[in-house]
C-alpha cells in the first residue's frame, strides 16, 4: 500500500532499525495478500529499547509538565491531520470497516489530547504534621520507564491509550506491538516523530519472538511499570514474570459481558445496542457482548427484531462502502469461534441467522444469531471473541444478576431498563468494571477503564488512568519551629 507513514522496522531510540530477528509478512485479511514485510526485531533490540528509555527519562522528566503537554498536543493534531490515512492502515491489516477504523483513530486520539491537558493537573497535598516543628508535603512523581504489549483488534487506541498518560507523567516508553498489526503503532511513532517527541521517549518494537520479547519487557529491573492488553492466560503469566522485579502493572484482560434486557426496556432501543456491542469489529472486543440475557416477557420480541437487525448487516471487505462487519484476524479466529457454535449447536441450541463461514472467503464468519442457548454451554461461559450472539432466556432480577455474575470475568457488562430503581439495584450488584446502562458503546477517554476479578487491575482513561504511571514521594519537613 502507498503511505507517507509505512515503517517496515522497529522504532527505537529515534530511528528505524532492521531487527536482528526473523523477518515476517503483514497481510491484509479482507484480501488475503501481503502487505509488506516487517525486519523483526528480537531479545538484543528490546534490550536496546530499554536502554534508549533508561537514558532519555531524565530529560524527559526534568520538562516541565507544560512542555509535555504541548509536546502530545501535537501529537494529537499529527494523528487528527492524518486521520484518513491511518484508517486505511488499520483497514488494511485488520479488516475493520474504514468508517470504524477511523473512529478508532480519533478515539485513540482523544487520549493523548485528554492526557496532555491532565499532565498539568498532577496535584500534590500538604498534611498538617505530628508537630509544630514539622509538616507533611505528598507530592506525584512519573514512575520512570514504561513497558507494555498490545493486542491487534485495537492497533492504534491500545498503544494511546497507555503512551499518553505515561509520556503525560514524565515517564518514557516501549511497547512490543502485536505482529498482525504492526503498521499502525509504527505510523504513530512516525507522528510522534513529527510532533517533537524526543529521541528515545517513545519506542515501538515489533517482532515475532514474543516470549523472548516480553520477558525483557516484564523482568529488566530498569523496567518500573508494565502494561497489557490481552487474555487472561498470557496476562497470568506476565504478571507473574513481573513478579521477579515487583513492578507497577496495569491488566486489562479477558472479558465474558452479559447484555441483560429485561421486560420493561424499550427493545428497539435495546436491539440498537446489543447489535453496535456485539457486532462491532466483527465481535472481536474485549468489552463486547458476549452473552445476551432476556427475560421471559419480551423474549420471542427482542429475538425477532434482533435477527431482523442482524440480517441487514452488510459483511465484505472493510475498505467498500456500507461494510458493517469485515473480515475476522486470522484461521484460528475462525476456527475457535466456529467450534463455539457447533459445540452449542450440538447441545440444544438452534442458529437463527448466520451459523458459518460465508461465501466470501475463509475469514469471513456470517454474522450470527443463536437461540435456545443456555448458561452452561461452552458460547455462554468463553469469551467468543467473534460476530455471534447467543441469546439466553431469564425470569427473575435476581437469576439474571446471579447469571451474569456466575463468571471469573469482570470487564464491562450492559443492562436495558427503564425503571431508576432497578438500574441502582442491579448496577451496584453485577461484579463488574464498566456497567452500560441503556447504552451500547461505553468507553471513552474521560471515563475509567477496566475491569474486577480476572479481567484485570488498573484503569485506563480519565484522571484515575494517570494515577497509574505515578508514585506518591511523602516528604517529612522538620526543624521549622526556628
């Protein structure tokens, strides 16, 4: 593909270095084609990384927060002056449709314009001391280097949505970005390039030797935080790789959302939401419907209109007009999600619209209705991860609340509801990070996400994701009464 921002090798220390590792295609999965190929980088470059973060953090700490932030406000406008360009780079080597693509764009923007005006609101306190003689001063410091690793549904708002409060901070950068998708964290080192971020602030590695990669990420001792998106299984075992140096994490992992509808909601409404929260991205979100829960009264409704939704969605190639849904990642995406509703199917459950792959080619999986499913089934207990909506019936609050709780995962879940107190009661008792009332999409960079249980620590977004790149110094003033 032709673009002004196409980096074929890591970023690091403020130039393109050809990795000492193997080399691999990027390709484009609505086409199948390759797009380029990537220098991979290996354990030596990440090494390299670390070192280019170690050196560059005390300058990059000493600016003042002003000078931050002008420095990611730029930043910001590079990305926003490019917004076309880099949707067709995230179409291209992810399938989301151009229009999703670039409102992922200016969501991941919106982080890194969010956090450089935070980075000049890290306020500290003063404590009335033990004695007169003394006084007690909290001050907030950048935790000093920062590593992370991103997942490739989100290739550009997964990278931004860590760099921005960490850069904000006074804290410098090194993300290992997924291998499907590496173009896009590359065109945003370019940008930043652009905007003045200096010389090793900011460092993308991208590289197939991921288990080499990661452990530099999570156990070099100049390392202080380490940051994940992914499944709960890897973010296990890098926290417990993190472990051995007692670093700062942050963990946004698995999800298993319940979308809960009950008797009283508006269904249109409803069925609005449920298709944006499970259909988006082809279903390939973290915070995606995962299992829908309907109670009795409006079940045989809610399912009709939701079918009838799901029919008109258009699925191709994200890079045509009117797409709604593209092409899924890779084979073993449409493996494991095809194996979840055969598995269903063959446990009772009835496909009601779509059931397999279409006729467009091998990653293209039929948008997906199934009824009769019930909480034990394999589509109800595993996170999809795909374009399928497993439709189960409920008849009181309470078993809705119990089944939608009954799960290790606490990302995001979603209630449809026009009664206020059912909204408080049933808000309050899902163990849940993120609770969408009467709303589909819920994240945005003002509001705090993440996730309970095993579905991660830490927040992202808003004031509490800056909190997360800081450490509190207490200082103990003495000797003041003369």
């Amino acid at each position: 593909m032709n673009s002004n921002l196409l980096n074929t090798a890591s970023y690091i220390n403020g130039k393109w270095l050809n990795g000492q590792g193997p080399a691999f295609q990027v390709n484009n999965p609505a086409l199948g084609e390759e797009i380029c190929t990537i220098n991979g980088a290996n354990e030596n470059d990440t090494v390299s990384a670390v070192d280019a973060a170690t050196a560059a953090l005390p300058a990059w700490r000493a600016k003042t927060a002003k000078q931050r932030s002008a420095i990611l406000r730029r930043w910001y406008e590079l990305i926003m002056e490019n917004e076309d360009e880099l949707a067709r780079i995230i179409t291209a080597e992810q399938g989301k449709p151009l229009a999703e693509a670039k409102g992922e764009i200016a969501y991941g923007a919106n982080y890194i314009e969010w956090f450089a005006e935070e980075a000049k609101r890290i306020y500290g306190d003063t404590i009335p001391g033990a004695s007169s003689s003394s006084r007690i001063v909290v001050i907030k410091q950048g935790i000093g280097v920062v590593s992370a690793i991103t997942p490739w549904n989100f290739p550009n708002a997964m990278i931004t949505r860590k760099a921005a409060p960490a850069l904000a901070a006074g804290c410098t950068f090194i993300v290992k970005a997924a291998c499907e998708t590496p173009l896009s964290a590359l065109a945003l080192a370019e940008l930043g390039e652009r905007a003045g971020i200096p010389a090793g602030v900011f460092n993308v590695v991208v590289g197939q030797e991921a288990e080499k990669i990661g452990a530099v990420l999570t156990t070099d001792p100049r390392i202080a935080k380490f940051s994940f998106t992914g499944s709960t299984e890897v973010g296990k075992k890098l926290l417990a790789q993190c472990a051995t140096t007692v670093k700062k994490t942050s963990m946004e992992l698995g999800g298993n959302a319940p979308f809960i509808v009950f008797d009283d909601a508006n269904v249109d409404e409803a069925v609005k939401g449920a298709v944006i929260s499970k259909f988006r991205n082809a279903g390939q979100t973290c915070v995606c419907t995962n299992r829908i829960f309907v109670q009795q009264g409006i079940y045989n409704a809610f399912v009709e209109k939701l079918s009838n939704a799901v029919s008109q969605l258009k699925l191709g190639n994200g890079m045509d007009n009117g797409v709604d849904v593209g092409p899924m990642i890779n084979k073993d995406a449409i493996k494991s999600v095809q194996s979840l509703v055969d598995d269903a199917i063959s446990d009772g459950a009835q496909v009601n619209m779509g059931g397999g792959l279409s006729k467009l080619g091998e990653l293209y999986f039929e948008p997906t209705v199934l009824v009769n499913v019930t909480p034990s089934m394999n589509v109800a207990t595993e996170e999809i991860f795909g374009p399928v909506a497993p439709i189960i019936k409920f008849n009181t609050e309470e078993e809705a609340v119990a089944l939608a709780n009954n799960t290790d995962a606490g990302l995001a879940c979603y209630i449809y509801t026009r009664d206020i107190g059912r909204v408080w009661r049933v808000s309050e008792a899902l163990e849940y990070g993120m609770v969408g009332i009467n709303e589909g999409i819920i994240s945005n960079e003002m509001a705090p996400f993440g996730g309970v249980k095993q579905s991660g620590i830490g927040r992202e977004g808003s004031k509490y994701g800056l909190d997360d790149y800081l450490e509190i110094k207490y200082l103990c003033m003495g000797g003041l009464d003369g």
